[in-house]
C-alpha cells in the first residue's frame, strides 16, 4: 500500500522563517528560526532586516525540520509555502526556496494564505476542523471573525474585521508607551501579572448596541491606554505600569471573545476556534473559555508553540489542499503582500506593469 504524501511547508511572512512537515494531518516534525531580537532595538520589524534574515535560515530551518521528523529531502511529496499576506521581500525567500525544493525533487508546490495556515495549525492538536466554525483570528496584523466550512475547498466568509489596528499592533504600541520592550505583546502579559484590571477605565470600542457586533477597532482603545499614560507622567507621578498593562489586557480580551461568542450564538455555531499570535495571550485564553463554558460553546485554542507563525500550519494547509485534489500552483506564481483571505490556497502570478 502506497503511503499518504508527507507535506513540508515553509513560512516567511514576516520575522520567522519557519518548516513543517505534516502527513494526514499529523505532525511530524518543525523548525523556527525568529530574527526578532534583530528588529527590537528598532520596536518593530525592518523588511529588509528579515529578508535577510530568511535568506539565511531558509536551508537551516528546512534541515532541522527534516531532523526533527527523522525524514530525508527524498520522503517529500509536495511544498506548501506562504505566498501572501506579508512583507514582500520575506515572502519572496520562502517562495524562491520552496519553488527551488519542489522543482528539484519533481513535486507539486502549493501556494497558501498565511491566515489560512494559522485556522490550521488548530488542526494539528485537536483533529479536523468541525464544519462548520467559527473562527477568530488576532494577530500582529490582523483581527477578524470568520465563519469556516471546508478549509480545502469552500470560501471563507468574513463577518467582521479591524477597522484600524489589529489587537496585537495596540499591544505592541502601547507597550513602547509603557516603556516595556519588544514585542509588546508578551511583555504586557507579563506586566499584567502583576497588576489590576479595573485599575484604568479603558474603553471597550464598538461593543454599543449601534455598532458593528463583529468589526474590530483598537485605534481609539491605544489612543486611551497612551493619553492616561501620558497624564500620570504630566503630574510627575510615577506610572502604574502593572495596572496600566492589565487595564489594555482585559479591554481587548474582552472586545474580542465578546464580539466571538456573540457571533457563535447568531449564527448557530457550536465551536470557537481562537488562532494566531494573540492566542497565546493568557487573559484572552481565560476569558475565552469562560464565556465558551457559560454559553455551551466548544473552544478550540492551539498549542502555544504552534500559535505564533510557523512552518507546520503551512503545512497543514498543504496536506488538506493535496487530500482534497486541489490544484497545485503554476509555475510561475509569485507573492501578494496584501492578499484577502477568501481561499486557503493562494496562487498570485505577477503581472508586468504596461508601458506609460
């Protein structure tokens, strides 16, 4: 009996050059290099620092995955890669490395969405995604709820997204503001440990009963968090930096699994499935299933190493597009920096500009 086909998948979206390799929807094993510490002392990623940094993990991190599954280059079958969204120069590297590995072994290359990769990299903990779910995406770069059929093969419907910032860029600023480093996110959960809640009345945007009940916007919730701030440093007081961090934490936790669970009970969902960077935030894991628990609702939360970007979510995606007899990429696709999200697969082809 033939075996099923082992599927390497390469991400570099942005400041993680990641691989995974997955086989019927198991994990086999996965590598992640970060060129984080690279971009702290700017507080935010450089493009062309995390090109650079890609070109240089791209061989290493695709051996070590291979290590870590004890796999040869020979036993892979097909290459999925992120070919948008992202920063262009770093999307750039892992598709010219998967076109260079899937051309070379006479396999079969898959572009994938990168927010795709995320919705699956649930599947590699808890199993086939229930179709249909709900599912809440709450990155760096992105905050949305979308409603989930068949990853492989059904579009992806979009019910809401951030209107400005995304949940994880208001970590990130208003950490700076607090004076905690880079990246903001997982420096505010820590400060929060420490500090209360209720201590800073932030507000909680478009939860009024006018409001979109699904869009997003931390825009006004980072305006609020620096302005207070910035009063205690006016007064010469020093800043409660603990609160300060709890007060952001629970704003936005409790925006985001408010507007999820809200959008479950209209339209008759029974699973909540919670991906991306921001997912590994604690308070948003713990208020999440609390109120999945009170509302009957099943809650789906990846493993933290599998939340933050990764080779094997790409990889997932990968191995449900080759199960499901979906079309490989053509030759010649390229990047989309700033693709929406409507299919998992994502095959651009670059166009040449037209003469003036």
């Amino acid at each position: 009996m033939a075996r099923s086909p082992v599927v390497l998948g390469i991400e570099s979206s942005c400041d993680e050059t990641g691989a995974g390799l997955v086989r019927d929807g198991r994990l086999l094993g996965h590598a992640v290099a970060s060129s984080m510490d690279e971009h702290a002392r700017f507080g935010g990623v450089v493009p062309e620092i995390a090109a650079r940094a890609h070109v240089h993990a791209a061989a290493p991190v695709v051996r070590a995955a291979l290590a870590d599954a004890g796999l040869a280059m020979s036993d892979i079958d097909a290459v999925a890669v992120t070919t948008g969204p992202g920063l262009s120069g770093a999307l750039q590297v892992g598709v010219a490395a998967a076109k260079g590995i899937a051309y070379s072994l006479g396999v079969p290359l898959y572009g994938v969405h990168h927010l795709a990769g995320h919705v699956a990299a649930d599947t590699l903990e808890h199993g086939p995604l229930p179709n249909p779910c709900m599912v809440l995406i709450v990155s760096g770069g992105h905050t949305s709820l979308l409603l989930v059929r068949d990853l492989a093969r059904d579009p992806i419907v979009h019910l809401g997204d951030t209107l400005d910032d995304a949940a994880g860029e208001c970590f990130d600023k208003v950490a700076r503001v607090f004076g905690l480093p880079y990246p903001g996110g997982p420096a505010v959960d820590r400060a929060a440990r420490e500090g209360d809640p209720r201590a800073v009345p932030l507000p909680r945007p478009l939860t009024g009963p006018r409001d979109d009940p699904y869009a997003f916007s931390f825009s006004g919730l980072k305006t609020a968090a620096a302005r207070w701030a910035e009063r205690h440093r006016q007064a010469g007081r020093p800043l409660p930096v603990a609160d300060g961090a709890a007060s952001l934490q629970e704003a936005v936790a409790d925006v985001l699994t408010r507007k999820a669970v809200r959008a479950c009970a209209d339209h008759g969902v029974g699973t909540l499935v919670v991906v991306g960077g921001v997912a590994a935030n604690s308070r948003v894991r713990a208020l999440a299933r609390e109120r999945c628990d009170a509302a009957g609702i099943e809650l789906r939360v990846p493993p933290l190493r599998l939340c933050t970007d990764n080779g094997a979510m790409i990889a997932a995606v990968g191995d449900l597009l080759v199960r499901a007899g979906a079309e490989p990429a053509p030759l010649d696709v390229s990047v989309d920096p700033s693709a929406p999200l409507t299919y998992a697969a994502l095959h651009p082809v670059a166009r040449p500009a037209r003469a003036a």
